[in-house]
C-alpha cells in the first residue's frame, strides 16, 4: 500500500447522498479477479449514456475535476453491499481521500485495507468544501494526516478525528499483508521451535 502522510489535491464535489457500492462500482463489472481494471468502471451509470457518451452533468466528465484525487459527498457513503471493488475503484481511479459527514463501516474498513482515507467532518464543513469546489475550480485541499488536519487557501482550517490504528497503517502503507510480515522474524522463529518440537 502507497503510504498517505500529507496530500494535497484537487476536490470533486458529489451532491448525493446514501451513495452505495453499486452505484460506486456496478454489479456487471465485477468479473474480473484480479484487483486491478476497475476505476473505468467508476460510478458508470453516472459517467456514462447507455451508448458509452459520456454524460456531460456528471462532475468527474468536467474537465476541472478528470484529475482529482478528492472526492467530497454526501452523508452515509459507501452504504450497501460489501464489495472491496468499491475501494479499488475508487483508488484506481486516482482518489487518496474521500471526505463525508459519514461512512458506512464496511466501506470504510474497505478504504483502510487499500491506501484510501476517508475523513468524517460535519456537514456545515462538508457543504463549504463542496460549494468552493464548485465554485473556485480547482479548488485544491490540503490534507495533513499526521498532524489530523486538513486545510485550503481560503481559510478553511479543521482538525479530523481518525482511529489511531488505521492512522497507523495509512502512515506507513501497511495492509493486513504488510503488518504479518513486520512480525516475520517472529514467525520464523516459532516455527523454528514449533519444527524441533514436532518433527
């Protein structure tokens, strides 16, 4: 996992709210078993006319946001189904940090595991960040995970509470993988003596 300690990046606003995986990433793109292929495929029922135009009202075909890595939204996002895709998706498609009023739990554990920080601010927060988005494009963000900070160049200035061990992990790009193998000197050496116990 690429680690996150202080990004900063243009912001695409989303005005919905209750946004769930299969909105995120459709039920018709998940055949493939590998991890990766699938930010194309990002809320495609949105970005895309049935004839595969692109759908000329949907902020990530605005020319301002094709390159953001901030996507702000409404409340509850990642509701739903639990799909890793939705993560890979979303991570594929160039986002390091989604900010909401709120997550649902198994999207934002899916976040976690795949390098994607999702931060929890107050609506009032969310709706300033989302309206200069729309209205200074870009507009950039500056996001300090370290400190627990996040900022902007018009004054915005607002500390975000995130679990330590998460922040831990993000810190240090380390996935459930990457954390097993800081303990293989451990490892090795149980089995060692496990190995001389039973042969």
């Amino acid at each position: 996992m690429e680690p996150i300690r202080k990004h900063s990046g243009v912001v695409a606003p989303l005005h919905r709210e209750n946004i769930d995986t299969d909105q995120i990433i459709p039920k018709q793109h998940l055949k493939r078993i590998e991890r990766t292929g699938f930010g194309q495929f990002l809320f495609f029922d949105w970005r895309y006319h049935p004839d595969g135009r692109d759908r000329e009202d949907f902020v990530l075909n605005h020319e301002h946001f094709r390159k953001a890595t901030i996507l702000v939204a409404g409340k509850n996002f990642g509701c739903g189904s639990s799909r890793e895709h939705a993560a890979w998706a979303l991570g594929e498609f160039g986002f390091r940090v989604i900010l909401a009023p709120s997550f649902a739990d198994i999207f934002r554990n899916n976040a976690g595991n795949n390098g994607l920080l999702v931060i929890e601010l107050a609506e009032p927060v969310i709706q300033r960040i989302a309206e200069h988005a729309d209205k200074h494009r870009p507009y950039q963000l500056h996001v300090d995970l370290e400190n627990q900070t996040i900022s902007d160049d018009f004054g915005l200035s607002e500390r975000f509470e995130i679990d330590a061990f998460r922040r831990h992990r993000l810190l240090h790009g380390l996935d459930e993988i990457g954390m097993t193998l800081e303990r293989e000197a451990d490892i090795a050496s149980f089995e060692e003596r496990r190995q001389s116990r039973v042969p």
